[in-house]
C-alpha cells in the first residue's frame, strides 16, 4: 500500500472520530448547562472550548461564551479546524482520496454525515433543541460508517481507518475525562451533590456508558468509580486502556502484513504495560488532571510515530 493512502485512511479515522466526539461533547455541555444554574452553565461552554484548544480562537470572535455561540462555534463555524463541520469536510477530503479502498456503505455513511451540513452553515444562532437534533443525526451517520468499516475485509484499509479511530479515541476519552477538572460547581453547591452527580452522569452518558457503569459497579454512582470505568476497564471501548489495547492490536496486525515494526509498536506496548499496571486510585491521589495531560501528550508522540513508521506524507 501506497503511503499516502495509508495516510488518507489513517486519517479518514481520525477525523470520524473527532466529528463524533465534537458532537458527544456539545451533547453533554448542553445538558451540563440545561441542568447547572447560572455561572455553571457558562463554565460548563468554557470547558468545551479548553477541552477541544478551540478557546482562543473563539476569543477572537469577541463573541460571549453562551450556549447559542458556543455551539454554533463547535459544529457550524467553518473558520476554524475545531468544528463538526469542517472535521467531517475533512474526512470526506481523504475518503475521496482512497475511494476505491472503501465499500459503498462506508462512503454513503461518509457523505451522508457531510451533506446535513449542506445549508446549514448561515449565520445566526439556534436553539439547544436544533443543536441537539444536528448532533444526534451527525453521531448516527458516524455510526453508521464504523459499522460498515466493520463489515469489511480485515485487511490494511480497515486497519489503518481503525488505527487512526483508536489514536483519536483515545485522546478524546482523556480531554472528555478532563472536562470535569474545568467544570467548577456552582457556589453553595458541594463535592457529591445534585449537581456534581449531574455532571458525572452527562460524562458518562457522552460516552454511553451510563448501563455499562451499573452492571460493573453496585454502589451507585461515585467519581471513583467513573474514572476507573473510563481510564482502567477494557470492557468499555471508549476507555483509555481498550483504545490503547486496540492500537498495539492493529499495530500488530499490520507489522504482520506489512513487515513495518518499529518506534510506534515499542511505544504502544510500553503504553500499555504502563497502563495495566496503573491504579484508578493512584491517579486520583496524584492528580487526574496531571495524568490526563500526560497521556494527551503522549498519545500525540505515538501518532507521530505511527507517521514516522509508516512514512505518512
């Protein structure tokens, strides 16, 4: 395989990816600010720009960080690469380039997720119940396109697309994770209560994992035990340790196939040796904050390595 079509793919995956977690994440700080009372709401759009590194260029519009700009700014806004709108234009870019590669299911998903675009990206602010309808419809076709990148061959297409998924999830989790860390709780309001619940339950919901939290864990909803689920537990594929399991898998199968072994697979399985013997406890008393940067920083060098690797153009 070519090594720009082995970057298109790679890419293909990632921008998916990031198009879904935009639209999980406008998802839950809509809710985050349906259910927090004033300033809570306004921190609640703060977090999502730190979160996406999309805050100073939304202060560069000199627009006020409210629910109607914020959310216009994350999935309508074509002046920045931090949108909905222009990952999946992205995404679209490098599944045109690879067309060949892809079934028609996978392309429709790709191009069916781009044309609810069409028309829509007029000035002009709308209403959370609009936004929540946009981000549902563009996380259905994002599902769509992974289950039928799963109905394909097992072969280097789908493994590149899912190699770039796993990379990407992997550091969405983590700044999703770290939502809360931005998120502060109103005054008079305390660690546990209504409100802190609220905000652990969205972040669980962002990554449906609301039942999957209550068959594993039987002492009700604790922030504990939510970062346990979200950092330690491969049963949830959105975690860290199966996103990271799922990379030295795939980095497996194509050192297999391709006979290409190098920096990115020696780095991933450090990763996860590192991350099997990690303590959800641990991370908390040393800092969650801390770890999560740290894991964002790192997940970035593997992705440049997996670039270096493969000779990705």
């Amino acid at each position: 395989m070519l090594s720009r079509t082995a970057s298109s793919l790679y890419w293909l995956g990632r921008y998916v990816e990031r198009t879904d977690f935009i639209a999980r994440l406008v998802e839950a700080t809509v809710r985050l600010d349906v259910l927090s009372p004033r300033p809570a709401g306004e921190a609640a759009w703060a977090s999502a720009l730190a979160v996406t590194e999309t805050d100073t260029a939304f202060a560069e519009t000199g627009r006020s960080i409210t629910q109607a700009h914020v959310a216009r700014f994350l999935t309508l806004d074509t002046s920045h690469p931090g949108s909905m709108v222009r990952s999946i234009d992205m995404a679209r870019n490098n599944a045109r380039a690879v067309r060949t590669a892809l079934t028609k299911e996978a392309w429709t998903g790709i191009n069916r997720a781009w044309l609810i675009f069409d028309h829509r990206t007029s000035p002009g602010a709308q209403g959370a119940m609009a936004t929540l309808n946009l981000v549902e419809a563009v996380k259905a076709e994002t599902r769509g396109f992974e289950g039928a990148v799963h109905r394909m061959l097992r072969n280097q297409t789908t493994w590149f697309i899912r190699l770039g998924q796993a990379i990407e999830r992997a550091d969405n989790t983590a700044r999703l994770l770290d939502v809360k860390y931005h998120i502060l709780l109103p005054e008079g309001e305390r660690v546990g209560g209504v409100v802190d619940r609220d905000q652990w339950t969205t972040i669980l919901q962002t990554v449906s994992a609301v039942t999957a939290y209550r068959w594993l864990y039987s002492e009700g909803l604790r922030p504990a035990n939510v970062i346990d689920l979200l950092i330690a537990r491969t049963e949830l594929p959105r975690s860290l340790a199966a996103s990271v399991e799922e990379a030295v898998e795939i980095l497996n199968l194509l050192a297999k196939r391709t006979g290409l072994h190098g920096e990115a697979d020696r780095m991933a399985r450090a990763r996860q040796q590192r991350l099997q013997r990690l303590r959800s406890g641990d991370v908390i008393a040393q800092g969650l904050h801390q770890f999560l940067q740290g894991f964002i920083a790192e997940n970035d060098q593997l992705h440049m390595a997996v670039g270096r690797q493969f000779k990705f153009t």
